[in-house]
C-alpha cells in the first residue's frame, strides 16, 4: 500500500511540477490517480476537485523541500492518522529532491538565451552582401522586364519557409524567461522556517550542484557550436543552389521568345554567320572559275595615314599594336564587328576572350596581334598574305567586317625585303579586285595631298567610285598646318583628287598619344568639330564628319551591297558544286567521298589494325623465324673462327680447349648484340610483311604514301630495350656450358644439323673452286666457252695441289715453304709460271674442300658414337667433340629464339604498337604532313566539294537569317 501510494504521489508531483514549468501539455484532474487527486486537493486547499489550484500547492511542496527525504518507519499498531502523515512526508521530501531542478533548469535556460542571442547576432553579420551578386541578371534583363511573367519567376524561386527554419524559436525563448522569473519569486517567498530547517541540507549540496552546472554548461556549448556549424554549412548549401537557380531563371529570360529578344537574337548572330563564310573563303583554293566575291570592308591607306586608329574608333577599343612611324600591320588582319552586351574580342581558333574593358586583357591582345603576325611572315619576308581573324563584340558597336591590310609605302626603307613594296601592292589589289568589297580609302589630312599614293592605287581599281569611301583623317591637324582651310573643302567634295568616291568623311583619331583612350578621343573629336570652323563656315557637313558616322554609313553600305550581291554568290557556289558533283560521279561512282581528314581515319584504322595483327603472330613462328636468321648471321662465325680453327688441331683436348675460349669470347662481346640486332630486324620485317599482306587486300593504294611514311618514322622513333642484353648474355653463355646430351634424338638432330650446315660450306667451297679454275672439259664443248689465262695457271696448280693431297691425306692446313718451292718448280717444268701467293690461295680452298668431305665422313661414322659418347668410352676413331659443339650451338640457338620472342611478344611488340598510335596522332595534327602524304585528284576533288557544300549551307543559312530580318 505504502509502495502505491508512493508511486502514486510522484505522480502527482510530476504533473504539479510540469504545470508550473511552463510544458505545453496538461494532464486533466480526472485522469489521475485518485490518491494523486487526494493529495492534490490536501495540500492546495480547494475543496472544489473541478478548480486545481496549482500555483499554491506549488509554494507548499517547494517549502516541504527541506524535509529529509526517508522519513522513520511508523512503529507496529500505530493509527491511520500516523500513517498518513509519514505518507504525506515522503511525498513532501520527493518533491524537494525533484525540484532540485530548478537550478540546472534555471542555469541552461539563462545561459541558453544568451548563447542563442549571441549566435543569432553572429550568424546574421556573417551573411554576405547580397548587393554584390546584382551584376547576376544583367541591365538589359530588368529593360525587358515588361516581357516577363513575373508570377511563374516568383513561383521558381524557394520557399521562404525553409530559411525561417534556420531561425531560432525567439517566442519559445521568451516563454521560457517568464517562466524563469516567475520561478525565482516563488523561491523568495516560500516559507521562512522550512528553510532555516533546510539550510545544512542545501549547503551540502551547493558544492555538488555548481560542478553539475558547470559540466552541464560545457556540454550545452559544445552543441551549440555543432549546431552553428550545422547551421553555416545548412546556409551555404542554399545559397549555392539559389546561384544555380538564378543562373537557370537568367537563361530562360535571355532564351525568351519574344519579337523584341528575338530580333536581338538575330542582329548578334547575322554578322557571325557572315564572317564563317568569309573565314572558310580564305582557306579554300577556288576553281571552275569560282571567286570570292562576297562583300568586305577593305582599309587601305599610306602608312602612317591612321587607317589602324579609324579602325579602332570604329571598334570602340585599342586592340592593335602601334608604333612611331614603322610598320606595324605586317599581315591583312579580318575584324568582325558585331553588337554584343559585352566588349570583348576572339580569335577564330582560339576560345580565349579578351575583356577589352580592362587594360590588361587589351594589352594582351596587342601582344598576340604582333606575335601573330610575326608569325605569319616567312624567313626573308616582311609582310605576309596570310589572314588573322579576330572577331570584336560590344554595346552599340555597328556590325560589319573589315579587314585592315598593311599601309601602302613609295620606298623600301633598310631592314625590309627587297619586294616589299610590289607584296603590299599584290595585296591591296587581290582585296580590291573584288567587286562587291567596300574600300575604305584613307588620307592624311596633315600630309600634302600631293604625297599620297593610295589614291592612285584606288582609282584604277574603282574608277567610277561606286564602291569607294573616302575619309580624311587628323583633319585638327590640318586646319591648323593650312594656311587655307578651303583645301580640306576641295578634298571632302572629291575635287582635288581625280578619285571618286561614295562618301566623304572627315574625322579625328586623337590628339597622337598612344595611351589616349577612347572615350577621350571621341570626347577630342566633338569638341573640336563643335567649335571648328570648318563646320561652322559650311566647308564640312555635319554628316561628314566624326567617326560614328562614319562607321554608321559604312555599315550600311556594308549591308547595302551584302543584300545585293550574296544571293548571286550563292548561286555560283551552287554551279560550282554541281561541276564537282557531276565530275565525282563520272569518274569514281562506287566510291564514298571523303575528304582528307576522313581517308586518314581511315588509313589510321587500317594501319593499327595491321599493327595489331603482329601480336597474334604465333610463337613457333616467331622462334622459327628468329633462329633461321640468327643462324645465318652467326654461321660464319662459327664455323671460320670457331669450328675449322679447333677441328685442325687435332687432338680432342686441344679441340674442346679452344672451343670454350672461342665460344667465351664471342658470348662476351658479340653474339648477345648481335642476337638483338637480329630480332629489332625480324620485328621490322615481320611489320613491313603485315603492311604488304593487307596492301594486297583490296587495299586502296592511295594510303601507301602515308603507310609507308608511318612504318619509317615508327621503327626511326622505336628503341629497343639495351637491359635486356645482360640477361640474354648470361642466358647464352649458361647454354654454351652444357656438354651434357641427354638422349638420341637429340644426338641425331646435332648430327643432321652438322651434316646440313657441313654440306652447304662445301657447295660453297666448291662454287669458289669453280670459278678458279674456270669451266670443265664438258662445259667447254657444250657451251663453247674457254679458260682465260689465269683459269689456266690455277687448273694447273689445282691439279698439283690434288696430287699432294693424294699423297698426304692427313695433311695439316698449312703448305710449308718447300712444299710450295715444289710445286713451283713442277708447274714450271710444265711450261706454267706461277706465284707462290696463288699457289697458297688455292690450297685454302683445296684444303677447305678436302677437310669438309673428311668431316661428312667422320659425321656419318659419329651416328652410331652416342653409345660411346654416353657411356665415357675413349675410341680415337669415334671422338665425336664436333657433334657435341653443333649440339651446344643449336642448343643455344633455340633458347636465345625462345627469350628473343618472349622479349618481343611481351614488350617489344606493344611499344611498337604505342609508337606507331604516336606517329599518327603527330601526322593528325600536322596538317601539312596528311596534305603531303595523302594526294590525288581524287582527294582534291573531295576536298573542294566538302569546302563548296560548306560554303553554301553557310550562305544559304545566312541568307534565311537575313531575309528574317527584314
């Protein structure tokens, strides 16, 4: 019973304390215990079960706190009334211990507020300046602004919802500090006697619980750390994907289809479809008569005339070299002007963008200009025909193309070539000669007009002036060097010159300081036109003069005969491609047309896929074919230098004696390099063989230039691997060193390969003999052919050497001298005079010949000899040594064929195979190496129709462009 109601009023304790602290939650009167609900009312004083209140029952059990918390048992037979008072004591001292709480509760929620204001500040100074990220969504976007459905933007942006989650609850935290402060006017009202009797109690514990609430402290700091931290990267998550998010809603406003984005759409693009068609002209080598005749805007002037800096005016930027009085435009340099939301420029092959707003980017584009150009020029040049193309974008910039060639000179200064001046010319008048180019005329207003030759130059090209602009340039200059203004008046109405033109236009390119900029020179230039009294006397008209009206009217002209002409150009093209077509069909019908980048696929696959058939050659052919060619290099050796100097010997110590030297010395220093050479040769051929095998295979011949330029420079750039030599000598000379036949059929292949190798020196020793002594008896009378008188000396001296030998059949190699005086003086009682140097030289080959058939003989008797040989007997007439030696040879024959082709099959192989996808990705690259190796009509032909088609889909692509519009 006890136990229950113990439970029971911790029960009710529970629930007391949760109502006070403030917890969301209550648990109804009427669901508790009813001891819980007795006690309850007890100690509230409500007699009334339907109104619990709550605050006073508090203030008791808070002042019961002190009371010790076992009270004594209650002696046997007392009453209930004891009984319910030790009860109701308990209860009181349970509570107190619970309601120790207060302190750690008090502790983390102050010190918790603070923390979590403080983090609150932190974390808020922490957060970027979201004004930085405005040049996201560029100006023009919020002009268009009217377009946009602003609701569907609305809806794509992220619920504000999810960043309030990253908040902290601020009312909770303000609950809790009422909460708090309602707490500590409890504890200071409570009951005063109750406290003193619990003064000791709280006093032992205060050590106890101020270590609790510091730990508790730590703790609660430590997580909040972890949560701040949590917190940084929960935000920086967010903000990277609100970037990404703005960098899809910017695409889709800049993709929106609407009348005003769309024709901004095509006036951006128009001039650059305009400008590949110009950019694929310049690489394409024209024939069946077809020119390019595409219009352009052509600069041409003297040098030094600031034909450079009306371009640059007109492109809004510094973008050219420059320098004090020499040439600087070595090469015709293509600008392809256009409007875009930003100034910048690119070179056709390359994707660097050069921010012309910044001084640096500007700098180095000068620099890659003048590098370029350099480039361009060949050895002993000074200006080159070659075209630079560089495409220039920015706000109100006029779409055109222009190129700027180099300015026209009257004499060849020191440190240029000779035929600089006729290049310059050859140059001009190729741009000029196109009839549908703009020229672009420009004169030196401070120069004498007297002094200009440019005009000259242009009035033979365009004599009738109909597609000619004249401008006339530093005109400040010359209203101050005139003494009379009206001569700029006579050069801007075209009557000082016999050059007619279009237009004339007077302008100022800046006051002649390289660093001026221009927004400054346009700011120079209208200041001094407004206060100039060339405008304000009526010489000039106002739409003559300045540079942006300049490029405004030649940017209609531009446009003017773009119109006029390209739908004609189109339709030449178009013959052009029909001729080449029809040539196509006629002459190769079943063949695709592919031009020079495609056959060098082509022939690349073919080349690796016979590369790849090397590796599938199989061993025995490999050792097969290694040792037949390492025996034909090494024979020699062996039986001049090894075999024939032991076997004169003999004896059988002395043979096998100088045997291992010889054979030593030639492991040591010979035979390992040349087993090398001879598998790099085996692996070259075997790779031309493949090339020749599938050359044969309906094969088109016209890769064979190109196959044949791949083997040459795979197998220069192949290294064989030198490691693999110290290995392959000891490998040799560990072969050499066994003497030890192990069974017949080796015995019988030593002695086949004896008898073999034997048999041809003798048909060689014999041919030699042969042509000696000139042709027999029978092949005089059939042939009705004679000996020359030297044939006849060595037949008779051949004859007397075989009579020896007759005589002395185990004679040694050498004649002795009186052996030569003897056969002297019998040739010469025979009418034959005869050199001893002859007669020893035909003993060589006499003796050569004896000793081999000697050695053929001693062979076959050697056949029966390995019973002999295996069981150690000692028989003068079966000492086989020269068996065992073939044997040691063809033993190390094979074993050097097997660890050449391991080598070869295992590394050699997949080198050659790297080298040979190197060379051709080096050929790939290298342009000018596929022009030279793979020629024809054929290609050509495929080439020019590739180029043509090209052209016209870029035409016909523009002219669509073009006619939208209008």
């Amino acid at each position: 019973m006890l136990r229950v109601g113990s439970n029971a009023a911790c029960m009710a304790c529970r629930n007391l304390v949760s109502t006070n602290m403030g917890v969301r939650f209550r648990v109804p009167l009427q669901k508790l215990h009813p001891l819980s609900r007795a006690i309850h009312h007890r100690y509230s004083g409500n007699t009334n079960p339907q109104r619990p209140p709550h605050r006073t029952a508090a203030r008791y059990f808070t002042s019961m706190s002190r009371l010790p918390m076992r009270p004594p048992k209650p002696p046997p037979g007392s009453g209930g009334r004891g009984h319910q008072q030790q009860r109701n004591f308990w209860v009181a001292r349970l509570a107190a211990r619970l309601l120790r709480l207060r302190y750690i509760l008090l502790g983390s929620a102050v010190g918790g507020g603070y923390t979590a204001k403080k983090t609150y500040d932190e974390w808020k100074d922490m957060l970027p300046d979201f004004s930085e990220y405005n040049w996201v969504i560029p100006d023009f976007v919020w002009e268009l602004s009217e377009h946009i459905d602003l609701d569907k933007l609305a809806k794509a942006l992220p619920e504000m919802e999810e960043i309030a989650k990253l908040l902290p609850d601020f009312d909770k935290i303000g609950e809790n500090f009422t909460f708090l402060k309602s707490l500590l006017s409890s504890e200071t009202s409570g009951d005063p006697p109750l406290k003193a009797t619990d003064s000791s109690a709280a006093a032992t514990q205060d050590g106890s619980d101020k270590q609790y609430k510091k730990s508790s402290d730590k703790e609660k700091i430590d997580q909040l750390q972890e949560e701040l931290l949590r917190t940084q990267l929960k935000y920086q998550r967010m903000l990277e994907r609100l970037e990404k998010e703005n960098k899809e809603l910017r695409k889709v406003v800049l993709q929106k289809d609407d009348k005003g984005i769309h024709q901004r759409k095509v006036k951006k693009s128009l001039i650059d479809l305009y400008s590949e068609v110009l950019d694929i002209l310049s690489d394409y080598d024209a024939n069946y008569n077809t020119q390019d005749h595409l219009p352009r805007v052509v600069v041409v002037g003297d040098q030094s005339a600031g034909k450079t800096s009306v371009l640059e005016m007109i492109a809004q930027a510094r973008i050219f070299p420059r320098g004090s009085g020499e040439m600087m435009t070595r090469s015709p340099v293509k600008v392809t002007l256009s409007e875009g939301p930003h100034h910048v420029a690119m070179f056709k092959d390359s994707g660097r963008e050069f921010d012309l707003t910044k001084e640096e980017d500007l700098a180095a584009l000068r620099h890659e200009i003048e590098l370029r150009m350099r480039k361009s020029v060949k050895q002993g040049q000074t200006v080159s025909c070659e075209t630079i193309s560089l495409s220039v974008k920015g706000p109100g910039i006029q779409r055109m193309v222009l190129v700027d060639l180099p300015g026209v000179i009257s004499t060849v200064t020191a440190g240029m070539a000779s035929d600089t001046k006729e290049t310059i010319f050859s140059i001009s008048k190729a741009y000029m000669q196109n009839p549908n180019a703009i020229i672009l005329c420009i004169q030196d207003g401070s120069v004498d007009a007297e002094r200009s030759i440019v005009t000259d130059l242009v009035s033979q090209m365009d004599p009738q002036g109909k597609r000619t602009i004249f401008v006339l340039t530093k005109v400040d200059l010359a209203e101050k060097n005139l003494a009379s203004p009206n001569r700029i008046q006579q050069i801007v109405e075209g009557k000082l010159f016999p050059m007619k033109a279009l237009g004339y236009f007077a302008v100022v390119t800046g006051k002649g300081s390289s660093g001026e900029s221009i927004d400054s020179i346009k700011d120079y230039e209208e200041d001094f036109f407004q206060n100039s009294r060339l405008l304000r006397d009526g010489m000039l008209k106002a739409h003559q003069v300045t540079t942006k009206n300049l490029s405004l009217a030649v940017s209609d002209c531009f446009w003017k005969m773009v119109r006029e002409s390209v739908e004609q150009q189109a339709d030449v093209f178009k013959a052009s491609r029909f001729n080449l077509e029809t040539e196509w069909k006629n002459n190769y019908p079943r063949l695709r047309e592919l031009d020079r980048n495609e056959l060098f696929e082509k022939a690349k696959n073919e080349i690796l896929d016979e590369v790849i058939s090397l590796s599938q050659v199989t061993p025995q052919h490999w050792e097969a074919i290694l040792q037949k060619k390492l025996w034909e290099r090494v024979s020699t050796h062996v039986i001049e230098n090894i075999y024939l100097p032991a076997a004169q010997t003999m004896d059988s110590g002395t043979f096998n004696t100088t045997v291992d030297i010889k054979l030593k010395q030639w492991t040591d220093k010979q035979l390992p390099h040349k087993a090398l050479e001879i598998a790099w040769e085996t692996l070259q051929e075997e790779f031309a063989r493949f090339m020749a095998e599938y050359k044969g295979k309906d094969q088109d011949d016209i890769f064979d230039k190109l196959k044949e330029a791949v083997k040459d420079e795979s197998i220069k750039r192949h290294k064989w691997n030198e490691r693999a030599m110290d290995s392959l000598r000891v490998i040799q000379h560990n072969a050499l060193e066994d003497r030890s036949i192990t069974d017949k059929p080796q015995w019988d292949a030593a002695i086949q390969f004896m008898e073999e190798t034997l048999q041809s020196r003798l048909k060689d020793t014999e041919s030699v003999i042969r042509d000696m002594v000139g042709p027999g008896w029978r092949q005089r009378w059939m042939n009705w052919v004679n000996r020359t008188p030297d044939q006849h000396v060595r037949n008779e001296t051949k004859n007397e050497l075989d009579r020896l030998l007759k005589l002395h059949d185990e004679h040694t190699a050498y004649l002795a001298n009186d052996e030569v005086t003897t056969v002297r003086k019998n040739l010469e009682g025979r009418g034959v005079e005869v050199d001893p140097v002859l007669i020893k030289d035909t003993w060589h080959q006499l003796y050569r010949r004896h000793f081999l058939q000697k050695a053929l003989s001693h062979c076959n008797l050697c056949r029966r000899g390995f019973y002999y040989y295996q069981r150690h007997f000692v028989d003068s007439e079966l000492e086989c040594n020269d068996v065992v030696l073939f044997w040691r040879i063809q033993r190390m024959l094979v074993i050097t064929a097997n660890t050449l082709r391991q080598q070869l099959t295992n590394t050699e192989v997949r080198r050659l195979e790297k080298n040979v996808k190197e060379v051709l990705d080096d050929f790939g690259e290298d342009m000018e190496k596929k022009t030279h190796l793979i020629t024809g009509r054929r290609v050509q032909l495929a080439e020019d129709l590739k180029k043509v088609r090209e052209i016209q889909e870029k035409l016909e692509a523009f002219i669509e462009a073009l006619h939208k519009e209008k």
